[in-house]
C-alpha cells in the first residue's frame, strides 16, 4: 500500500482481485471521485470478492477478466489512465485450501488446476495424454524440474493418474532423493502443471506489455511473483522500459517479505515485490541530453 501511494480521488485497478485481500485496502483509502476496478479469472473468487467490497459500493467494480485483457477492460470501460496498477501473481490461498479445485498435493481432489472454469483443458488432461517428452518438456521448462524425464516416464507408467493423490505419490516414487528435501517432491510437478494449464507465462507476457498504456504519468505499478519464472520477465520488462524511458524503477533491489511477516504468514517467504513508475519520455529526453552535455 506505501508503495502504490494511493491518492483519495484516484483511479486503481487490482488485476488479479482474488479474495479481494488487497482491494479492500484499496479501497479504504480512496474518497470521494476514487474508483477501483478489479479483475481476476476466477468466478468463484470474484464470488467471495463481491460481497467483502460491497460496503464500498460503486467506489468498486469487479470485472471477470483475465489480466492480460487489461487494456480491453480499459478501453471497454472508457477508463482514464490509472494511478496505480497491482497485479499480484500466481496461485491464490483459496484455490490452493480448496481440494476441488485440484490444484495442491496437500489435499486429495481432482486433478483439474484450472483458474477459470470456463476453459477447456485440465492437469488431467495434460498428464493422462501427453508423451513422455511433452510431459518432461513442461516440467523442466515450467516447473525447473531436474528430474523432468524420470518423473515424465513414471508418470506415464503409471496411467491413469486418477487424482492429486495419486500424481503427488506417483512423483515422490519416481523423484531422486538428494539430502533434507525443503519441498514437497511434487512441489515443482504441480507448480509445472499448473502454469502450462492456465497459459500463465503467455498472460504474463501480454500483460507486462500492456501495463504501461494503462499507466498515468506518475503511476506506480506494483507487482508480486512467487518464483524465478515469474519475477525473471518482471525483472526484465522493468529494466527495458526504464531504458526506454517508459518507467522509473523504484525498487532497486527486490523487496522481500519480513521474518516477522513470514512468521504471521508462511506463504509470504517467497514473495518477490518489485515497483516502478511511469515517467514523461520528453523528461527523460532532457535528462540524457543534459547528462550527454556534462
């Protein structure tokens, strides 16, 4: 919230609302003429998200979308550009608490990992139909799993995976042991699956591009990832646009969560936060000339 530096009579958009945890900070500091606009693919989040921000009224409005259609959403909306954008990335707490939806090992459920339920494909449909080398492609590009191959030929083996359960075991028997193991041997097969199923990095690239026309000048832009897959195209998307005199970057070094933070909330100790600014380009002209001249 320090970070967005939100002004009471501005505009934000959370583009990825979930339970609505950050949006309600939002929107408790707006005032009057202050709108947030808030999207996130799943249905059953923007369920819950609507009744928690319904005491903002028309200070609020919850669109489902994916992030990546941000600039449709604008341009659909006639919104002006906005003073802060957050997009806080990955799975969230709810999805993962909820067996239903398939997407932890920690609770047995359907192997299903979508984050809209309007598409079509499943984790299930990806681990009980595709070949060994697709499958070991996807864990070792999505999931950096270095075990890819053996864990691709055991599953495949062992078809039909019936289930989370099932997958979860099936991993931990065809996973290599190497020492104390921090995570779970299925961590990286399940965070693999759930990225290819949701099309994760291609939404994340066409949002980082198009973030900026959505930006006032001055806007801040916020974001937290999760993992090196995520916060790598952050990272270098910030850095581009500062040399293109887009952004200012504001982070120098990434900002991670406290040990006092990551004590209250565990799922916090990976988080990566980055921000940046939007600046005037002409500024920015100026600004190297009068550097050049020195």
């Amino acid at each position: 919230m320090d970070w967005l530096a939100i002004k009471p009579a501005g505009l934000y958009v959370d583009a990825t609302v979930g339970l609505g945890g950050h949006a309600i900070e939002i929107a408790r500091q707006l005032g009057d003429g202050g709108r947030l606009v808030g999207l996130d693919r799943d249905t059953q989040a923007l369920q819950i998200a609507r009744g928690r921000l319904a005491e903002f009224g028309d200070k609020v409005a919850l669109v489902h979308a994916n992030f990546s259609q941000i600039g449709e959403v604008f341009a659909e909306r006639n919104l002006p550009p906005a003073d802060g954008v957050l997009a806080d990335l990955g799975v969230s707490s709810m999805q993962l608490d909820l067996g239903e939806r398939g997407f932890s090992f920690r609770a047995q459920g359907p192997l299903d990992m979508r984050m809209d339920r309007d598409t079509e494909e499943t984790a299930s449909d990806i681990v009980n139909t595709a070949d060994v080398k697709a499958l070991a492609d996807l864990l070792y590009h999505y999931g950096e799993e270095r075990d890819s191959r053996r864990i691709a030929r055991t599953i495949v083996r062992a078809r039909p995976i019936r289930d989370t359960e099932h997958l979860a075991t099936v991993v931990a028997g065809a996973r290599n042991a190497r020492g104390r193991q921090k995570l779970h041997p299925a961590t990286k097969t399940f965070l693999a699956l759930r990225i290819a199923v949701n099309r994760e990095m291609e939404e994340l690239g066409q949002f980082l591009s198009r973030v900026p026309a959505t930006l006032s000048q001055g806007g801040r832009w916020v974001m937290l990832s999760y993992h090196s897959l995520e916060d790598r195209p952050v990272k270098q998307s910030f850095q581009r646009l500062a040399q293109e005199g887009v952004l200012k970057i504001l982070t120098k070094k990434v900002i991670q969560a406290s040990d006092a933070e990551v004590a209250a909330n565990p799922r916090a100790r990976s988080v990566k936060m980055r921000v940046a600014e939007k600046i005037d380009p002409d500024q920015h002209g100026m600004r190297q000339k009068d550097e050049w001249r020195r």
